[in-house]
C-alpha cells in the first residue's frame, strides 16, 4: 500500500436475504416478482441468471398450520442484474412467495466513512482502592457513518423500515485510487438513521449512520 490523497470509494451492500416475501397469487400460471436486493450473485460475487443460485418456496396456510413447497429451478426464470423473477409453477391455490438469494449492489460513492470501536472497558476497584485491581472489557460496540453521492433510494429504503432493514447486510467501501488498495468491510450492519443534505449550489448527498457487529481494514 503506497500513501495517496484523495479517494473515490465505491459503497457496496452485499448479504443473503433469507426467505424474503416478495408477493402473494392465487393464479397458477406465469407470474413476475422483482426482488429486493440486486444484482444477485452466485458463491464468487458474479452476477448470475442462473435459476440454481436462488431458492424459491411457496408457502400456503391452513387454519393452524401451513406447508412450504420448493419450487424447481426449471420451473423459474431469474434476472440477476434487475432482481427480476419470473415463474411458471401450477400451483392452484392462494399461496406467498418466498425467496432466497446472494445479493452484492454498489448503492454510491462515498466521500467520507467515520466508524467507531468501544470496548466499553472498566475498571474493577477494591475497597479503597484509588487505581483498578483490573480493567475488564465490555461489550463491543462498532458505529460510523458513511457520507455519499446520492445514488438511488436503496440506502434510505434500509433506514426506512420495513422488511428490507430486518436482516443483517455487509457494507464494503471499496477504496478504488492508483495505488490505495484498501477496503473497509462492516459486518452485520443494521442503518439506524438516514439523513440528506440538498441545497441550492451543493452536491447532492446523503448520509447513512449504521451499527455494525464487527469491522475489518483490508489493504495490499
């Protein structure tokens, strides 16, 4: 890694999405769903339209209990750089959608990433004691916020609510300058708070504060 002023670093969301909904139908013909998170990305991060790489359940509910029904992946026909999904399963009952998939989606650049590690450490004294017998560590605690182009709506659609912010996503920030290969990688990652600055002679931008489960540097 060689010294090197000024970055363009590329924001990058990527994670599994875990029985995602993503509709409802009573029909048993084609039917056309658009997924969430895109691109999706096979086991190497490449955006893939192979079938094989995402699973599909039908779920259909009884008075108390209800069954899943894994659907074929001939029986299904997947975009992976739109996120749209397209199946041809006679089912002939009402029935919701469920899906799973690896997903990898560069959302902006930042200019500007701030994140924070606490250890929470204290102190543990003795009965008059002016200095600790020994400093314990807590629990850790990883928060930042990561300051960007205004791309498109998926960043505040996680700060937003609903089922998109409900699994845990990885962020990357790929540092993308001659000579700066360096990447800074939040695991686990929940937005808790989404904010936009737009005034009438800036640049249009966004920031997106986070928590995360862990933080990791990674440079050549």
């Amino acid at each position: 890694m060689t010294l090197s002023k000024g970055w363009r670093g590329t924001i990058v969301f990527s994670g599994t999405n875990i029985k995602e909904y993503v509709g409802y139908t009573n029909s048993s013909g084609d039917d056309h769903y658009l997924l969430n998170q895109y691109p999706v990305v096979n086991t190497n991060n490449s955006t893939t339209d192979d079938a094989a790489n995402i699973s599909v359940v039908l779920n259909r509910s009884f008075e108390n209990a209800s069954i899943d029904i894994y659907v074929d992946n001939t029986s299904m026909n997947v975009s992976g750089a739109t996120g749209f999904l397209a199946l041809n399963f006679s089912h002939g009952y009402p029935v919701t959608l469920e899906v799973t998939y690896n997903y990898r989606e560069v959302v902006g650049y930042a200019t500007g990433i701030n994140f924070a590690i606490d250890n929470a450490p204290e102190g543990a004294f003795c009965i008059g004691a002016r200095t600790p017998a020994e400093v314990l560590i807590g629990n850790k605690g990883v928060t930042g916020t990561i300051a960007e182009f205004f791309a498109d709506r998926r960043a505040f659609k996680r700060a937003y609510g609903g089922d998109v912010n409900e699994g845990m996503n990885d962020i990357t920030i790929e540092v993308d300058e001659t000579g700066a290969n360096v990447s800074f990688k939040m695991t686990g990652v929940k937005v808790g708070g989404w904010s936009m600055d737009h005034t009438q002679d800036a640049i249009v931008a966004q920031n997106c504060d986070f928590t995360a489960a862990n933080v990791s540097l990674y440079s050549d």
